[in-house]
C-alpha cells in the first residue's frame, strides 16, 4: 500500500509529504514546516529529475562505448551520494526510519547500552539506504527494518568506543560520531594499526602540510573528474580521434561531468535546507529532555574532514583512487561524483585512531576506498533494480548502468540483511561487541588508539630514551 | 503607510560570511540556515556562502567576506580573516557565544563609519 502510493507520486512529491506531517506533528511551525517541505521537493526534483538523468546519459553513453569498443570492463558509474540518499528516504523504511531511529536511540540510552544521542536526524539516510537495499533484494519488509536497526545500533556502540580517540583527536568534546561513512574504517584501523606499530611504520612522522601544497590543481575534485572522464572517453573512441567531432565529444564529457560534480551539491543543499527545520526541532526537544548522565551528542562525521591530517589523507587517496578504478583486479565500478567524497569520509575515523600519522592513515585509506569499488562492483545490479522499481527514469545507456558508491559498512550490512542466517549473526556479533565493551571499556578504547595522558608521557620518555 | 516607511529606515547592518563544511553541503547548510534567522533578529542582513573547507584560503582571498565560519574545524590554511565554530549551531549547545563572535565582526566592520 505505502509503496503502491509512493510509486505513483514520486518521491519528490512523497517524500516532503511526510516531512511536513512529521514536523506538524512535533510542533513546527507550519509555515516553516511548508517551507521546508517545498525545498524537499525542489532538491529531489533536481537531483532525481534534472542532474541525475543529465550525468548518468552523458557518461554512460560513454562507459557503455567504452565497455564494447575496449573490453575494459567499467560498466557501474557512480553518480553521488545524494541518489543514495533519494533512495533511502523515498522507499517505506525511509518513512518509518526517523521515528524508529529515534525510539531505538532512547531505549539505547534508557539501557545504558550507548552513551550517544544522535542529533545528526539527516544522515539516517545511511540506515535508510541499506534497509531499503535489502527489502528490495529479499521483498521482506521486516529484514529491511531489523537490518536498518542493526545499523544503527552497531553505529551507536562503534560511535562510543571511538568517541575518546576522535574527541581528542579532533578537539571537540562531548561529540560522537555515529556516522556510517566516517566510521566504516573504524573496524578495519584496529588491526592495521597493530600491524603498523609492529613494523614500527607508526613512528614515521610525514609533515601533512608540505604534502598539501604540492598538489596543485590536482587537489580539486571538479579537475580530477574532468581528467578521469577524458581518459575515459578517449579509451571509449579510440578508433576515432582523428576527427573532430570526437574530440569536441570527449571534451563535453569531461566538462559535463565536471560540471555534474559541482552541481550537485547545490541541489542536495536545498534537499538539506529542507531538512534543517525538522533536524532543529527534534534536536531542541531531545537535548532538553537530555538525560541526567553524561552524554555525548551523535553529529556528521563532516565535522572532523577540515582537520589537516585528515584532507592530506583524503587528498592522497583521492588521487590514488583514478590508477585503482582502472587497474584494480575485478572492479567494476567507477568511483567519479563521488572522488571529492568518499576519501575524506573514510579518512575520519581512520586518521584518529592512527593518531595523524599520513602513511598509516593514507594505507587504511587506500584500502578502504579499495573495498568500497567492490562493494560498488558487487552491489550494482541490485542498486539499479531498485532505483528502477521506485520509479526514478534514468535514461538506457546499454552496458553502463549507474552503481552505488558502497562504503564498507553500507556493503556488510546490506549483504548481512538478505538472509535470516546474516542478520541473526549481525545482532550477534553486536552483543558480543557490547557486551565487551561494557565489561573492558578502557581496553576497547586502547585499542581503537585512545592514550590516556599517563601513558603518552611514558611513551615520549621512551622515544626518548 | 506611514509606519511602514519607519520600518525601513531601521538600519540593517551587513555582513558577508562563508560557511564551510567537509563537502559544501551538509552541516554548512544547517548552519547557514540557522545563521541567517539568527542574525536577523540581531537586525543583521548576512550574505551567507556556503563552500568546502578545503578551498576556504581560495574563495576568502578575494576579500568579500568578513568571517567564515566552520564546521569542521577551525585551524584554516590561508585565511586571514576571522574563523568561527559553527558547531555550537548543530549541537545546540553555545549557540549564543557564536552570535557574539559574529556580532564583533560586525561592530569592528562598522567602528569606523
């Protein structure tokens, strides 16, 4: 039924209906509330309608060429996060993630099995995309819902145990980071780490500013694009670059995927304008209810990219990642709108618990934007198969289809949801995960790289020495 | 009619900011949000930009801002006008001190006139 009527309007037409029913019931002001339902509307109708059909058209077309003329085998292009997001909110888990996400978080709280009260309502959409990946592989709403509140439960407990690293790290107390992409190298870190100190690679110190400045041009996301999109229309036409037109063809590519890559975000921030209204309410009515006990509030791992280790990181992988779409054994996918992205994110999280150090950082980095490619390659059959059944029209560009950008934890979590037996080992290892946690809380923080100040002067005495 | 000519002489003082978040979207528009209502009930008009922290140094160079303000992080490379934390607008907690910040900016904009 939910389903049936939010095929038939759209989710730019659906979507804004329920925010405004849902800030109307909370007690926004309903001419805000109108407003910000209208600016819903008008960032979906121009991510879905107007820039993705532009982007997926004009690279496909050519990723499909250059599938059939060259072999390379590239057909799943990435078409930015916010499609993720779309996705997420408009399916029937979208609608039932924010009060769902909500009353898990307090009972969480009530239970003392997280600390953190998430504020950060916006990025729901992480849980909201992977729940609605796995009714529409499985067509079980139920294993959408439980794996959604998987998520966010796992993301929770991650967000605690990381959350004396990153506080530090970052300077900003009483933070937590309960964000699916800034924590999804978070596991991954813990071991690295080990290793890297082992082969003593945690004691060698790169300067992160000396690095940033040699990158030019090539620090730009928008120029970056341009060049992959290039190289990928000249692979794409190769049999034909003696005549002009071809080279006026991949020059559009390169200039319209640029321009694809700088104006998205625009379209996604009146999508985000829309929601600020609702996320200010919720946020006004959950931290004065705030509970008596020392909390931290849950906010978007955004907050931590500005930081110099973590750009010089995301910078470095970023460029890494153009030799890797294309030389990685067994990609399929092409990381492209989201290059200025996804790096960064992944960095987060990653950066703290490596406490700064470039290498280190930059090989973790590496090896999570490796993943995320297969988790890409993997999942983007099912991506478009459900992009298709909501009913958003991208246009037919034979091989080439668009893919999602899946991000480690994205990828484990929709691959857990699709089965009884992976969702019943998901909730496992999540109690596991708490219950250890609650027993040795300084081990785990140790471990996701926390020192305490006592400690960090034996260690600078030991350097010493 | 009468009234209404009044209100308008009400001085509106402007300030130019831009806010800057890891990729010019998200939390930058929360805060931008939050900002603009803000300042105008301070009888400020702000013109208000949003971008990435990692061009912050570039888009200020030209010298059409006043301050930036931050989400994410406030050690900025290249800026030489003052950074402000927009953290405070996302947690709630603060807030008021984020005003002020932005209300010096101004005084010492309009000391001279």
């Amino acid at each position: 039924m939910i389903s049936e009527i939010m095929k038939t309007f759209g989710a730019a037409v659906m979507l804004p209906v329920i925010i405004l029913l849902l800030e109307l019931v909370i007690g926004v002001k309903p001419s805000k509330a109108i407003r910000s339902a209208i600016y819903i509307g008008v960032g979906l109708n121009g991510l879905v309608t107007i820039l993705n059909p532009f982007f997926t058209g004009l690279i496909g077309n050519a990723v499909s060429d250059m599938v059939t003329t060259s072999g390379i085998n590239l057909p799943y292009v990435d078409t930015g996060w916010s499609l993720l997001a779309a996705i997420g909110y408009s399916t029937t888990i979208g609608a039932l993630v924010i009060p769902i996400g909500i009353i898990i978080n307090i009972i969480m709280l009530l239970l003392h099995w997280t600390d953190t009260l998430n504020l950060d309502i916006w990025n729901f959409w992480h849980w909201a995309f992977i729940g609605s990946m796995v009714y529409y592989a499985t067509g079980s709403l139920l294993y959408g819902v439980l794996i959604t509140i998987a998520v966010e439960m796992f993301l929770l407990i991650i967000g605690d145990m990381t959350a004396p690293t990153m506080q530090k790290f970052f300077n900003l107390p009483g933070i937590a980071f309960p964000h699916a992409s800034a924590q999804s190298l978070a596991i991954i870190a813990v071991p690295l780490r080990w290793i890297f100190e082992k082969i003593g690679l945690m004691r060698i110190k790169v300067d992160s500013k000396t690095i940033r400045k040699k990158f030019g041009i090539l620090g730009d996301s928008v120029v970056v694009g341009f060049i992959i999109a290039v190289v990928i229309g000249i692979i794409a036409w190769k049999d034909k670059l003696g005549l002009m037109s071809t080279w006026s063809g991949i020059l559009s590519l390169g200039i319209g995927t640029g321009a694809f890559i700088y104006l998205y975000p625009k379209a996604t921030a009146a999508l985000l304008e829309g929601f600020a209204a609702l996320s200010d309410r919720v946020r006004d009515i959950l931290s004065k209810k705030a509970v008596k006990r020392k909390i931290s509030f849950g906010m978007d791992g955004a907050l931590t990219i500005g930081n110099p280790d973590v750009l010089t990181t995301g910078l470095l992988t970023m460029i890494t990642t153009v030799p890797l779409i294309f030389f990685l054994p067994g990609n399929k996918f092409i990381l492209l709108a989201d290059l200025g992205v996804t790096p960064f994110f992944l960095a987060s999280a990653a950066v703290a618990i490596m406490g700064g150090n470039i290498i280190c950082s930059y090989i973790t980095d590496v090896i999570g934007v490796a993943l995320t490619l297969y988790g890409g390659s993997y999942f983007a059959p099912l991506f478009s198969h459900t992009v298709k059944t909501i009913g958003v029209a991208l246009p037919n560009t034979g091989s080439a289809t668009v893919g999602a950008d899946m991000r480690p934890i994205h990828s484990i979590f929709t691959f857990l949801g699709q089965s009884p037996i992976g969702i019943a080992v998901a909730f496992a290892c999540i109690f596991i995960m708490l219950y250890s946690f609650k027993k040795h809380p300084k081990t785990w923080y140790k471990a996701f790289g926390y020192i305490d100040n006592d400690s960090q002067t034996k260690h600078i005495k030991e350097d010493a020495v | 009619m009468f009234n209404r000519a009044k209100k308008e002489e009400k001085v509106f003082k402007e300030v130019s900011g831009l806010v800057v978040c890891a990729d010019g979207v998200a939390t930058s528009t929360i805060v931008r949000v939050a900002l603009k209502e803000g300042l105008e009930d301070m009888d400020i008009e702000a013109d208000l930009e949003q971008g990435r922290v990692l061009d912050a140094g570039r888009t200020t160079k030209g010298g059409n801002f006043d301050f930036v303000i931050s989400t994410a992080g406030t050690d900025l490379e290249d800026v030489d006008i003052p950074i402000i934390s927009g953290v405070p607008l996302l947690t709630g907690i603060g807030k008021d001190k984020v005003f002020e910040q932005i209300k010096d900016v101004v005084d010492k904009k309009y000391a001279g006139r």
